[in-house]
C-alpha cells in the first residue's frame, strides 16, 4: 500500500515536472559531451585500475592466500603429529599395562610355587622332627623300664642291706617281686 | 586452541554464513520487482522499435509494429521468468 | 515549489569545446565524472601504497572491494573472467561511487542520465557479443537456439531470444538510470513539501525524506552491484556457451 503510494507521489510529480520543464534526460543536445566525457573518464579509471591497483591488490592478497594456506598446511601437519603422537603414546600405555597385568601374573605364579616348596620343606622338617621326638620318646619309654627295674633292684638291695638281713639277699626274688611290681604299675601307668 | 573448539567455531561461522545468505535474499523485493519490470518493458520497448523501423522500411505500417509488440511481451515474459529462476536459484 | 527534474540538468562549465561538428563541452556532468574518477584513483592508490600482510584499516577498505567482485566473478562467471576482473572492477567502483556522490547535497548524479548508463551497457553489451563470437565463432548463434523445442516453434522462439538479448542494454541501462532518478526525484519532491508545509506541516516530509535518505543508499549499493553482477552474468553467457 506505501509502496503503491510512493509510486503514484512518483509518478505524478514527474509526469508534472517533465510537463512544465520536461525530462533534461532526453535532451539530446548534452548526449554527446556526456558520452565523450564518460569514454575519456572510464578509459582513465581503468587504465589506472588495471595498470596500478589490480597488481598491487592481487600481489598483496595472493601473498595473504599463499601465507595462509602456509599456515593452514602446517597446522594440519602439526595436527596429524600430534595425532601420532596421541596413538603412540595409547599404545605405550596400552602395552605397558598388559605388561605390568603380565608381570603380576608371573610374580604371583613364582610366588606360590615358592611359597609351596618353602611350605612343603617346612612341613617335612617339622614331620621329620616330631618323627625323631616320638623315637626319642618311644626309646627313653622303652629304657625308662629297664632303669627303673635296675634302679628299683639296687635301692632294694640297698633297704635290704640297711635292713641287714644280708644273708638272706636273693636276687632272684627281689626281681621277681620288682618285675611284678613294675608291671602292676607300668600296666596301670599304660 | 584445541582442534575440537576451532571446528565448532567453524561451523558456527557457516551457520552465521547461511543466516546472512537466507537474510540478504530477502532484502529488497521493491528492488526486485524494480526489476522485473525493466526486464519486462526492455523487450518490449526493443521489439516495439525495430517492428516500427522495419514497417517504416517495407512500407507495412502497422502489421510489423504489432507483431512484433506481441512477440517482445512474450520475450518480455520469458525475460522475467528468467531472472525469477535467478533468483531462486541463488 | 522547485522543479524536480532541475537537478538532472546539464549545464556548460567555461567555454564551449567542439572537436569537428561535435559539441563536446565541460558540464558539470563530466566535472562529477571527473571527481568520481579522482576520487576513486586516489583512493586506491593511497591505499593500496602500504602492502602489509595484515592489512591496516584503509588497505582493508580496498581489499574488501576487490574481493567482493572477485567473489561476484567466481560465483557467476567462473574462472574463464579473470581477465575481465579490472573492467568489472572499475565498472563497479564507478556506478558505485557516482551513486554515492549523487548522494550529496547539491551534486550531479552521472548515472541519474539514461545517455550514460546506456553508453555503458552498449559497450558491456557490444563487447561481450565480440566477446562471444571470438570464443565460439558463429556457435555463439546457438544462444538464441534452446534446446528441446520443437521445430515448428523454432522461428518464433529463435525472434523472441533475439528480442531477449537486444532488450539487455536497455533494460541494464533503464533499471540503473529509473532507479537514481526516481529515488532523486522523490528526495526533491519531498524536500519541496517540507518548505512548502513549513514548520507546522513540513516534520512528516521531512522524516518521509530521511528515510527515503537511507533507502537511496541501500538502493545506490544496490543497483552498482546489480549492473556489475548483470555484467558477469552477460560474461559468463559468452565465455560458457550453455543454454
């Protein structure tokens, strides 16, 4: 609606003028110096545009491309490096935790065979101890009897002695006598 | 800079292109239609012009001039469709 | 009121100069053409004079322009321009700063003139045609030949693309020419309300004016980088031959 409002103010107002004075446009009386000033004019704008300014501009602005691409080129080789880098040092990490898993796997493998054997001689010692204490044990319990029948004999004959009823000394009865003796006891110590 | 910020800015920076792209589309239908018309009255005019010179040439007033106004609004309209496309397309 | 269209006249500047039967007068038209042309010439020489690698402010300025046609070039015409990139240039860079110096209070719009714009689009157009020819020889002829039609429309078809392509001056002339002279004549016919309104009525005018102030900016960019673009895409019709 302003659109078409502006037109028609437009449109009237240079149909009025062009009435009273008429469009200077279409005089053609000034055609010819505008167009030969407009040859002489343009000619020397782009004689100086392509002689001067162009070069300078694209020497200027290709130098800035070229700069940048340089720029751009390194940052992508310097980004594909580090990218290595990255991955390597993955794969360092990588490789070195397997390598620790396997370490600790074998230590602990070493340790318990160790530990096995150790446990093993161990329990042989202590079996081969106890074994020898029982003999002990079962020697002194063997000969224990023995010694005390002997020391037995002896502090009778001894009290018999003392008794002074040395005529009647019978070795034979007295070890009859202990030989039941010890084995009421033994029998009731057993 | 990490790699991953400097793509996220170019993308942004797309986003922004676009924006203005989809922005200055729409920026002077008056100019547009502006142009249109000239378009459209161009063909016209020129169609107009030579059928009167060749009319004046083979004596035919006014069979010529009115072919080829005819023709030149067709051109005229062809000429519009055209320059629409154009702009569609850009 | 002031007349509208007192601001498009040109007017002889000292005294008249004829080569042959040609009058080929100094005007204020040429005197701006003169200015745009200095203007720019100087602008780049001083900034393009510093070529570091990071640019300053003012090298940047130059650059941006270069890059923005370069861009322009690529996107439309392709690689095969490059060497038309110095005309393209300094065809953007002149519509563009005769816009913004018609811009200015009390200065002449060089390309509010059809004869100028028009000059110019029958020399882009004259040339890209030569253009296309060297390229192609008389293949270029297969541009006004679509592919697909019928033979019975053949004819027709073929008229109405001659048509098409005859009508590219004049419609590159007139959109840049209609467009500088509409948004000039309006600036003056609403600056005219404002005097003639006075201090009680002339603030809505004069808001109207301020306004339509930015939008002749925004249109004066607009239409330099429609002629250019319009150029490249002549360009690219010559230099890659699809239809």
């Amino acid at each position: 609606m302003l659109r078409a409002t502006i037109f028609f103010i437009y449109v009237s107002s240079v149909a009025s003028a062009s009435e009273t004075v008429g469009m200077p446009q279409l005089d053609p009386k000034s055609w010819v110096p505008q167009i030969f000033w407009l040859i002489i004019t343009f000619s020397f704008l782009y004689i100086i545009i392509s002689k001067i300014i162009f070069p300078r501009l694209s020497e200027s602005i290709e130098q800035r491309n070229d700069y940048i691409s340089d720029l751009i080129d390194e940052a992508k080789k310097l980004t594909e490096q580090t990218e290595n880098l990255n991955k390597q040092y993955d794969n360092l990490i990588k490789n070195s935790n397997n390598q620790a898993q396997e370490i600790i796997i074998n230590d602990r493998r070493k340790i318990n065979i160790e530990f096995n054997k150790k446990q093993n001689l161990l329990n042989d010692k202590i079996s081969n101890i106890t074994m020898k204490a029982e003999e002990e044990i079962k020697n002194f319990h063997h000969n224990s009897i023995g010694q005390i029948k002997i020391i037995a004999k002896s502090i009778t004959e001894e009290l018999l002695k003392e008794l002074s009823i040395k005529k009647m000394i019978d070795h034979k009865i007295i070890s009859k006598n202990i030989e039941e003796i010890c084995k009421k006891s033994i029998g009731n110590i057993n | 800079m990490d790699p991953k910020e400097i793509k996220e800015k170019i993308e942004k920076m797309k986003l922004d292109i676009e924006i203005k792209k989809m922005q200055t589309k729409n920026v002077s239908p008056l100019g547009q239609a502006m142009k249109m018309g000239t378009e459209f009255v161009a063909a016209v005019f020129v169609a107009s012009f030579m059928g009167f010179y060749i009319d004046k040439w083979l004596e035919t007033t006014p069979i010529f001039i009115i072919f080829f106004f005819i023709v030149g609004s067709v051109a005229g309209i062809f000429n519009v469709v055209r320059s629409s496309k154009m702009i569609n397309k850009d | 009121m002031a007349n509208p269209m007192k601001q498009f006249e040109v007017k002889t500047i000292g005294p008249k100069i004829e080569i042959g039967n040609f009058d080929v007068s100094f005007t204020n038209s040429s005197l701006f053409m003169l200015i745009t042309v200095s203007l720019i010439s100087i602008f780049l020489i001083i900034t393009t004079q510093k070529k570091s690698l990071v640019p300053s402010r003012l090298q940047l300025l130059s650059e941006l322009a270069y890059q923005f046609v370069a861009k322009m070039i690529a996107e439309t015409a392709g690689s095969k321009a490059r060497p038309f990139f110095p005309f393209i240039l300094t065809l953007f860079l002149f519509v563009l700063f005769c816009n913004m110096i018609g811009m200015l209070p009390y200065s002449f719009t060089v390309t509010s003139h059809i004869i100028v714009t028009f000059a110019l689009a029958t020399f882009i157009f004259i040339g890209v045609t030569i253009i296309g020819f060297v390229k192609h020889g008389f293949g270029y002829l297969k541009l006004f030949v679509p592919s697909g039609v019928p033979i019975i429309l053949l004819p027709i078809i073929v008229v109405i693309e001659v048509i098409s392509y005859l009508s590219r001056p004049v419609s590159l002339s007139v959109r840049l020419f209609a467009n500088m002279m509409a948004g000039h004549t309006m600036l003056k016919v609403f600056g005219g309300f404002v005097i003639s309104l006075g201090f009680v009525g002339g603030w809505l005018p004069l808001g109207f004016s301020v306004a339509l102030t930015g939008l002749e900016i925004l249109v004066a960019f607009l239409q330099a980088y429609v002629f250019a673009i319009l150029t490249c895409i002549y360009l690219n019709d010559a230099l890659n031959l699809h239809h």
